[in-house]
C-alpha cells in the first residue's frame, strides 16, 4: 500500500504530461484546417459575389469562428486547471481591448432584434498595463453569453474605474441582459453545474457553462473576484473587478505600413496556409517569398536577402526554431526580425520564441491587422 501511495504522484504527473502533449497536437490539428477555412471565406468575400452566396459564405465564416471560440475555451480552461498558465502583461488600449471584444458580438444581438449598448466611463485610463488577451476573453465571453440567452430585450456593458493603491485601479465591468435568465440549483454551486438553461438533450443555449467557468478562473488568476445574479425569466447581470497598472504610455492608433516595399520570407508548410498570408502581404505591399520546408527557408533565406521572416513553428523534418537557429547564421540574418507564427496558443508559447530570440509572435488564425502592426513593429 506504501508502494502504491508513493508512485501515485508520479503517475499523476505521467497522466498530466500526456494529458497536455495530446492538447497541444490536437490544438494543431485542428486550428491549421480551420485557419484555413477561415482564411478562404475571408478571401472569398473579398470577390464579387452575389447576395445569396455572400449570405451562404458569411454563415461558413460565422461556424468557423464558433468552433474556434470552442477550442480556445477548451484549451485555456485545460491550462488553467493544470497550472499551466501565465500573465502576459504590457501596455494595452483599454478602451479599444473593452469595445473590441463586446462588438464581435453586436452582429448576432442585432440580427436577434436585441438592443446593444457599451459604456465606458470617462474617468478610464486611455492605457492599462496588464494581460490584454485574458482580459478581452472575459469580456468576450461574458457579452456572448449575454446575447445567447436574450431573444429580445437588450445587452448591455458597462465599465468604471474604482479605488486601488498608487499606481494601479480597479476595473469594473458589468454585463447585464434582460434575457430568460436561469434559476440556481441549491444542490450544486451555481457556475460549477452544466448552465444550459434546460436540461437534457433538448437544451436551447450551446457552450454557456464552458465559458462562465473559464472566465471565473480567468478572472480569479488575474487577481479580481466574479459574480453572477441571475432569474429564471428577468434576466442575468455578470459583473467582474480586476487589478491593473497604469501605464505612463498614451493610446495612439496601431500605425500604418511604410509604403516601400518589404521582401518577406514565408515559412510555412500548409499550402492554403501560404496562399492566405501570400494575399495579406501583397495588400500591405510585401513581396513574398515562400518555402515550404524549414531546409528550404534556409535555400531560399541564402539566394536573397529578406527584411522578416514569418516562421511557422512545427513543421516535419525541421522545426521554427532550428530553421531560424540556422537562418541566424547566413551572413546578413544576424539583426532580420523573425516572427513567430503558430497555432500554439497563449503566454508560454509566446514566452518560448521571445527566449529564442525571436522578435514577434502570431497566432493562427492570422489576423490581417495584427500582421501588419506586428511587421510595422519589428522594423519601425
């Protein structure tokens, strides 16, 4: 029984690692075919179509994006549970991170008939220093729940400083809905039970309890505390405070691309892949050269010199970060900003290429606006 008791820690930490190296390859096999979906429905709109099949393309984009949304909250809530998780903290926009992550959901509470309203209060910092991306995700979850349980009505958020020490603030964010809201079981702890409005298999709100999960501990790591009132047929209000530091940092708008034209490096081993980040990069005026292999990056980087390097990091053979250890050695590459660019996804993986000596960080799906301010970034 001694034995057993003592190899039962071990086992766990087995359990643990296999656990998370079967996340990670399923995170990569699964946001690859979905960059590309999304990335081609992109592309597709950008045609001259006509209103039925605009409809049609807009609707695979919107199915692609929920299975995403899917996925990341399946994976930060993994992290979360194991540990597996850190801060990404820098200056950020507030204003623009708050509005940005409520109004992806404006569309389906307009499409619902379903009033939208922010308010941010002026007393606001217009910079925070703190995790933009944990912080976005709260929001964000938080609003599309809101809009999931309203059929009519409105949704509505709000946020406001409040007092904390020198240096930082408090920030208060409320997200109130008039939808049909959901009575608590006094067997179970609200936010720890399968929120789906009914039970069984006739349930009406998809991925609900997922998401309040994720953002009670989300918020819970950043320090701030999460609350949740809520009626069977009047409505939710979702409210959450969190520690910030303030930032001496202006807001200013994410700056254009200079006009002359960058030589770009492309490594990437998806085919639709490269045609996706081939468009974007030629409507910022990039020329880009691919390679498909991280052995080819390194023919292709040795023919002709390249401003950036966009290095995709797990491909057969060659991984990113010995392609860029091996490009950092062809005369000239010793100062070329490498950005990462991967389907790993949060503060660890950003972490490990900024310790390898890597200059950027993208994950897919790629976003067009975050491309162009992250190669601005690197050479501005």
């Amino acid at each position: 029984m001694a034995v057993l008791e003592q190899s039962r820690p071990v086992a766990l930490e087995q359990l643990r690692r296999v656990k998370s190296e079967f996340l990670a390859s399923l995170n990569h096999e699964l946001r690859t075919p979905l960059s590309g979906i999304l990335g081609m429905a992109d592309l597709l709109l950008e045609t001259p179509l006509e209103e039925r099949q605009r409809e049609y393309v807009a609707a695979v984009r919107t199915c692609a994006m929920e299975l995403l949304g899917h996925l990341n909250s399946a994976l930060e809530y993994s992290r979360l549970s194991t540990g597996s998780f850190a801060l990404d903290e820098s200056d950020f926009n507030l204003a623009e991170t708050l509005e940005s992550a409520a109004r992806q959901h404006e569309h389906k509470a307009r499409e619902k008939g379903v009033a939208f309203a922010i308010e941010l209060d002026a007393g606001l910092p217009a910079v925070a220093v703190g995790d933009a991306v944990r912080l976005s995700e709260i929001v964000s979850h938080l609003v599309e729940n809101a809009v999931g349980f309203t059929a009519q009505g409105e949704v509505e958020l709000k946020a406001m400083p409040g007092p904390a020490l020198p240096g930082t603030f408090r920030l208060n964010v409320v997200v109130r809905d008039t939808g049909s809201g959901a009575a608590e079981d006094p067997h179970r702890p609200f936010l720890e039970c399968l929120w789906q409005g009914e039970s069984g298999l006739n349930y009406r709100y998809p991925g609900v309890s997922l998401g309040l999960a994720l953002v009670q501990k989300l918020v819970s790591v950043m320090g701030g505390e999460f609350k949740l009132e809520s009626e069977a047929g009047q409505g939710s209000v979702a409210s959450f405070w969190v520690l910030l530091r303030t930032s001496d940092e202006t807001a200013a708008p994410t700056p254009l691309p200079a006009p002359e034209t960058r030589r770009v490096l492309v490594v990437e081993d998806d085919l639709i892949s490269q045609r996706i980040i081939s468009h974007h990069l030629a409507r910022l005026n990039c020329e880009a050269r691919v390679a498909a292999s991280g052995e080819g990056a390194v023919e292709e980087a040795g023919r002709r010199r390249c401003d950036v390097v966009l290095m995709d990091l797990q491909m057969p053979t060659m991984d990113g970060f010995e392609t860029a250890r091996r490009i950092r050695e062809l005369p000239g590459y010793e100062r070329v900003p490498v950005i990462a660019l991967t389907a790993r996804v949060g503060g660890e993986a950003r972490l490990a290429c900024l310790d390898r000596g890597m200059q950027g960080f993208l994950e897919k799906p790629l976003d067009a606006g975050k491309l162009a301010a992250a190669i601005e970034r690197v050479l501005g």
